[in-house]
C-alpha cells in the first residue's frame, strides 16, 4: 500500500526518471518560451511604471500644475502664496525659429524663476558637448534650443536667430527638460526663452492657441488643500493635474503600448499551450502501463493523480524560473526599443514579474495538461494482461475546455482590457477553429490523391489521412506562425506603402495657422505672389462643448471612455462655410439652404458625433471666450483627414460664429525651391506659425516603426512557439513511426524509400498549412486595407510565395530532423 507521504518524494524521483528519458523536454520548452514571453513584457513595463513612479514630480515640473489656454488668473497665484506653495509660470505654444534662409517649427516655452520646482535642466555648453544641471533660466534676450533644432538649423551656441518680431542669442544647448515626458511626445524640438521677452516676440495675438502653465510645490497638506479649493473654486477650463495622474497623454501611451505587447506575449502563451497539450497526450499515452503496473501494486487512484499533478508542479517551477531568466535578457532589447517613452534611465524591475511569471507558467501547464494527466488515474490494472485496456477517455471538449479556461483567465491579466481580451479570445479560437478545420477538408481531400500518385507519394498521403486529427494539428501550429510572421513582414509594408501612396505627391505639406482676420488678404497675396499657391484660408473659433440638448455635460459621468472623455472636455476647432468642401461627404442630414437663414445649424463629423452621443436635430452648447452660443445639429459629415486639407470636426453656417475672435488656417503645398519664402512670411507675419508636415509625418513614421519593431520582437516567442508545435506533433506519432519503420523496414524497404515516403508527407503538411497561412495574410490584409484604413486592397503574390516555400521548407526539415532517430532502431528490437 504506498502512503500518501511518499508523494512528494515519488513525483520528484519520476520527474528526474522521465526527465532522463527525454518525455518532458518539449513540454518544458514550450513552457520556457510562454513565461520568456510574457515576463519580457512584464519586467519591461514594470521598469516603465516604476520610472513614472520614482520620477511623477519631474513629470510635471511641480507637486501640482494647472493648465489653461487662457493667462491664469491672478487670485490663483496669490491662493498658492497664501497656502505656503511656491510657483512658476510657462507658457508653450508652436511658432517658427529661423536663422539666415532656414526655417524650423519649434515648441517655444518661456519660462520665468523658480522654474522648475521638481527636478533640474540640464544644458551644454557646446552640441554634443558634456552635459551639467543648473538652476538658471535663459536670461533676457537668449534661447536655449535642443540637439535636434540646433542640428537641423546648422546652428552653434552664440549664433542669432529670429522668434517672431525678436531676435535672440543661442547661449546654450538645452538637454534635458524635466517636465517634458519622453521622446514619444516631442514631435516638435524645443527652443526656451525668458517669459518676460514674450510681449517683443509679437507672437501672442487674439485666437492664438497656447498653453499656459502654473506649476505649484510644497507639503503636502498644502498641496492637497489647494487641489480641493481649485476642484471647488477654479474655471471650469482650468485642468488641474497632479503626480498621482503624471503625465495622461503618456500613461494613455503607455498603456495601450502594454496592452499590445501583453497580446502578442499571450498568443505565444496559447501556441505553447497548444504544444504541451500535444506533447502530454504522448506522455500520458506512454505512461499507461506504467499506471497499471502501479494499481496492481495498490497504489489508489488518488495517489497516481496527486503524484503526476505533483510531478507538474515541479516541471512548470523548474521551466518557469528558466523563462523568468530569459525573459530578464529578452527585456533589454525591450527597453533599448521603447525605452525613450519615459526620459531617463530606467529603474532596475522589481520582483513582481517572476511571481505574475511563474504563476503563468503554471496556469499554463495545468489548464492544457491536467485534463490528460486525470485520466492516468483511471487506468484498469487489467492492463497488465490486456494492453487494448485504457482509461476512460474525457473527449475533446473536456480535455480543451480547460485550456481554453485558463487562456480565459490570462488574457485580461496580460492585456489589462476585459473587452480588448474578449475580442482577442474569440479571435483566437476562431482564427484556430477555421485553420483546423480548413486543414482537415483539405487533408480528407488530398488523401483521395493516392491512387494516382507515385508509391512514396502514396505512403505520404496515406500518413497524412491516417493520421488526422495529428496532421490538423500540425498543420495548424505552423500556420498560425507563419500566417502571423507574413502580417509583421510583407503585409505590414503593403499597408503602409498602400497608405504613404494614398497622399498625392502635391499633397499640402505646410500648415500655417494664427492668422489674424486683418493679414487674411496680405498672405493670399503674398502665398500667390512669392510661392505661386493659391490657397483658401478657412476662419477657426476656439471653442468647448457645454451642453447637449440643454444638458449640461458632466464628463466624468457621462463618458467613461478615456477618448470621449477627453473630447468631451478639450476645446474644438469650430469654423463656418458656405459650401460643402470637396473632401467631405453628407453621411445624414442636410446641408443648409443656398439663401441663407436667421437659425444656427451645425454640421458635426460623424466619429466625433458617434464618440459623444450626437445625433441629427440635436441643440449644441459650445462656450467661446466666456461667450455660449447655441445651434442645431442638422447634418453629419465624413471628412477625409488624410487628404491633409484644412478640415473641422464642426462648422457652421454663416452668421453663427462671425462675432467670435477667430484665426485662420489654410494648407499648401510648397515645393522645395520656395522654401525661402517662408521666412519673409513670417517676419511680416510674426504671429501666423508654420508648421511643416514632412516634419510631423516623419516623426509618427517612426513612433509606427519602433512600436511595430516592439510587437515583432515579442512575436519571435510565437515563431518559436509554433515550431514547437510542430515537433510536439511530430512526436506525437514518433512511436507509430518508430512501429510502422521497423514493419516496413522488415518486409523489405530500404531506408530511401522510407525517407522519401516521409519526405512525401511532410512537404504535403507544409504545403497545406502555408496555402492556408497565405489565405490568412490575405484575408486579414484585405480587412485591414479596406475596414480600418480605408485603401485600395492590392494582391501581393509574394505572400502565396512565401507561404507556400516556407510552409514546405520548414515543415520539411523541421520533420525530417525530429524523425531521423526512428530510422536508426533495429526493426528486430521494435517488433519484438
């Protein structure tokens, strides 16, 4: 009779046995990868919320920052003084830095003492010069400008440059700034100037779209007694911000990056899954005599099921600290990939990770495998006399729904989204059901192939149909890897390109905005005459949203969405047309009457409507410079932003908004030759800044190509996850290979034809799991093109190319090198 207390030391002893035998390896493998995958991840954003953590002060330059488009109001500050917190103002905006024929958009801020309250610059005296902290500000009539401004420019520390109607001195290079986040946001570089040399710079006119800052430090108690009096007191445009938020637009950032990595670590997860459920089916297979042989020995069925389970535990311990170990390495590729989100060094990770870890690795392994293991405990001890004696068996929905149980309970653990996850599980199971089915239609009918085939050919095919439910297997690992190594390569260029190749090539390449009304005439005329463009400028009214249908808008309650929230409480670009413009299309509603009428109406874009609850006949509130102005919603618009043409999320007809302080936008396209003329423009026209959009796409460009680089790098687990697949699989028939060689071998095959028999169903696998990779690259390219970026879709042959070669190719090696061993027994000891 075995006791219970020889459990522990019984199920480590047989894992040591079977580990010998080489029975868990792949299992062990398949887990290493899972847990390398997702804490690559984990000790990756851990790095990344414990530098948001350490450095909240910094990020915001103060214990507390207010922000408004407007000056902030005196009795504010004069609060702040009166609670014991020290302040500093700044204010940023964009605007134009030139020097000789150059021309550069720059964020200017201008800063005044104490500046910055948490945190030091950092400068140089020279580019690429050492850098130092100081606790000065640019003096009067010097700027400060970054690396990359100085570079663009050609510029050395005591040339002149030109902000506006003011000349500067560039007295130092400015290297870091605490509270600017990091290089994600920073699509403009930086130029710092003294905030009391603002009035000379001509820039801040009527309708000009600026930042203003109050930056505020001290104890705590003080901090948190202002922020309660500011919640009570402060204009409802007054957005207040602390270091528990830090940064939005960069935690949002953040997060959603966490979000996609964590996805692509848990589609790694799920293959591995696949492997060690495919991996156990063979050890539980081989281990059934062995449970025989000990409930003959009286050992219950209690003590075989505690044991094996046991003997798990100990495997996904082992492989589990290994993963968290590769995972440590694999996060510094991480970090040196998406490490400029957060400024400054990363923080060392924590602990945390290898726990979330190892309790991923185990979840993994129990869910795909503990529903094969339970049946061991059901062996017949009959067994010993009669071999064709099993175990109960569970079927396919009690063995998997555990699996699918556990992928359940990871996704929102990983991805942090219930309804992203929700989306990704079904797309999983889906994407998964249709391979294996598809796989298996197409393996029934080429089995029917046979007669007409050469003999190895025959033998192939004949492997394949016989083995079924194995080859679908097969077939669906490598499909799912190859299917998602085609979407991050070919795919994802064709998009892109599609994309780039969608915006002409005279495509408007310069904004310019903060024209005032009165140099509206001036610069069409200068535009035309100087540049040749001919281009419309479209007034532009600063205005927020109050009140729907006389409802006053709550936006804390009334949009949990992070998106609509914050439209809800941002200020919109409202303008006013005659006309429909040629880029945008009436989805609903009508377009007002050519003659004109007394009611105000408002045309809304049918996103941002969608986004906020806006429907046709709605009465909308928007407050404009302490001014509410009502009007009816009588039609939605679909605009096509891409086109890079002057567009409003809303316009109204004309006389709604004619008395509101308003600027105005026009875009263009300006070739190369008459880039010069920007600079006279704006030393006429100080107060209208340039923006170059050449600039801004090439930026975004990149974010998109080091964020797709971050997901491939993640992706590689999943390649290997699913080779892994395929050599559970292949392993998964190694003794009815081993059996069926040594039969053939017996009645007279040479090892040639054996070899070219497997070679047969091997490249039959391949070819069809990359016929199928290809028409899912395929499918998914043309969504993609066509429902999310609305492109033409354009058939790339290289995918089928690739897809069907690498199908074959790796399908074939891959099993020709995990079956070569079953060539090597004696046939006389197999069949004996």
């Amino acid at each position: 009779m075995m006791h219970p207390g020889m459990i522990p030391r019984w199920s480590w002893n047989a894992l040591r046995r079977d580990w010998r035998a080489g029975e868990l390896r792949l299992i062990a493998a398949a887990l290493v990868i899972a847990v390398a995958a997702s804490t690559a991840v984990g000790f990756f954003t851990d790095r990344i919320s414990r530098a948001l953590a350490s450095q909240a002060g910094e990020l915001i330059g103060g214990d507390l920052v207010l922000e408004s488009a407007d000056p902030i109001a005196d009795t504010i500050k004069q609060r702040a003084a009166d609670a014991g917190l020290s302040h500093a103002e700044t204010l940023t905006f964009r605007s134009a830095v030139s020097s000789d024929d150059d021309l550069l958009l720059a964020e200017l801020k201008a800063v005044a003492a104490p500046y910055p309250l948490i945190g030091r610059l950092r400068v140089a005296d020279q580019l690429f010069g050492d850098e130092y902290e100081t606790d000065q500000i640019p003096a009067r009539d010097n700027v400060w400008l970054d690396t990359r401004l100085m570079q663009a420019l050609e510029l050395a520390v005591g040339d002149r440059v030109d902000i506006g109607a003011k000349s500067f001195t560039v007295s130092r290079v400015l290297t870091y700034e605490p509270d600017r986040g990091g290089d994600l946001l920073n699509i403009a570089p930086r130029a710092m100037i003294n905030l009391a040399d603002i009035p000379a710079t001509e820039l801040i006119q009527p309708g000009s779209r600026l930042d203003y800052h109050l930056l505020l430090a001290g104890p705590l108690e003080a901090v948190e007694r202002m922020r309660d009096w500011l919640a009570a007191s402060a204009p409802d445009d007054l957005e207040i911000q602390d270091v528990r938020e830090g940064r939005p637009e960069l935690r949002t950032a953040l997060d959603r990056a966490e979000q996609y990595l964590g996805l692509a670590a848990i589609v790694a997860v799920a293959l591995a899954g696949l492997a060690v459920a495919l991996a156990t089916r063979r050890y539980v297979t081989r281990h059934l005599d062995y449970c025989a042989i000990l409930r003959c020995f009286g050992a219950t069925q209690n003590f075989i099921l505690a044991s094996y389970t046991l003997q798990l535990v100990w495997l996904g311990l082992i492989a589990g600290l290994i993963g968290c170990g590769i995972g440590w390495l694999a996060q510094h590729g991480l970090a040196a990939l998406m490490g400029a989100l957060v400024a400054g060094p990363l923080p060392a990770a924590g602990p945390l990770p290898v726990f979330i870890g190892l309790a991923i690795g185990l979840i993994t392994l129990l869910g795909f495998a503990l529903p094969q293991i339970y049946s061991l405990k059901s062996v017949p001890p009959g067994r010993v006399l009669r071999r064709d004696l099993g175990p109960v068996s569970l079927g396919t929905v009690s063995v998997y729904g555990l699996a699918i149980a556990a992928l359940a309970a990871l996704l929102p653990w990983q991805s942090g989204d219930p309804k992203l996850s929700l989306y990704t599980l079904f797309g999983l199971l889906a994407g998964a059901a249709l391979l294996a089915g598809s796989a298996w239609l197409l393996i029934r009918g080429l089995s029917r192939l046979r007669a007409r085939v050469g003999i190895s050919w025959r033998f192939g095919l004949a492997n394949v149909a016989r083995r079924a439910s194995g080859s679908a297997a097969q077939v669906l690992g490598i499909g799912l890897g190859l299917t998602l190594m085609l979407l991050l390569t070919l795919v994802r260029a064709d998009l892109l390109d599609g994309w780039r190749e969608r915006v002409p090539d005279d495509a408007p390449n310069y904004f310019l905005i903060n024209v005032q009304p009165d140099e509206v005439q001036g610069v069409s005329a200068f535009l035309k005459q100087r540049a040749g463009v001919d281009a419309s400028l479209y007034p532009m009214v600063r205005g927020r949203l109050v009140a729907i249908n006389g409802t006053e808008i709550d936006a804390e309650q009334d949009y949990p969405d992070g998106r609509a929230r914050r439209l809800a409480e941002r200020e919109f670009n409202l303008s006013w047309a005659e006309q429909l413009q040629a880029d945008n299309k009436l989805e609903a509603g009508r377009w007002w009457p050519e003659e004109g009428t007394d009611q105000n109406w408002f045309s809304v874009e049918e996103g941002i409507a969608d986004t906020l609850g806006i429907e046709i006949g709605d009465t909308l509130t928007y407050q404009i410079a302490g001014e509410t102005v009502q009007g009816q919603v009588r039609n939605l618009r679909w605009v096509e932003w891409d086109s890079f043409n002057v567009n409003f999320f809303v316009v109204a007809n004309p006389g709604v908004l004619d008395d509101q302080p308003a600027t105005y936008i026009t875009s263009f396209y300006l070739p190369a030759e008459h880039r010069s003329a920007l600079n006279e423009l704006v030393r006429q026209y100080p107060s209208a800044t340039v923006i170059d959009v050449d600039t801004l796409l090439t930026q975004v460009r990149k974010i998109m190509e080091q964020v797709i680089q971050t997901v491939e790098y993640v992706f590689g687990f999943t390649l290997l996850a699913g080779l892994l697949v395929l050599f559970a699989a292949m392993q998964s028939t190694h003794d009815e290979r081993r059996y069926e060689t040594a039969l053939l071998t017996a009645l007279g095959a040479s090892r040639a034809q054996i070899l070219r028999g497997l070679a047969a169903e091997f490249a039959v696998i391949g070819l069809v799991a990359g016929t199928l990779s290809g028409l899912a690259a395929t499918l998914a390219s043309w969504l993609l093109a066509t429902q999310v970026l609305n492109i033409p879709f354009e058939f790339n042959p290289l995918i089928w190319v690739i897809g069907l070669g690498g199908g074959v190719l790796v399908v074939l090696l891959a099993g020709l090198a995990g079956t070569w061993k079953v060539l090597q027994h004696s046939p006389l000891a197999v069949l004996r």
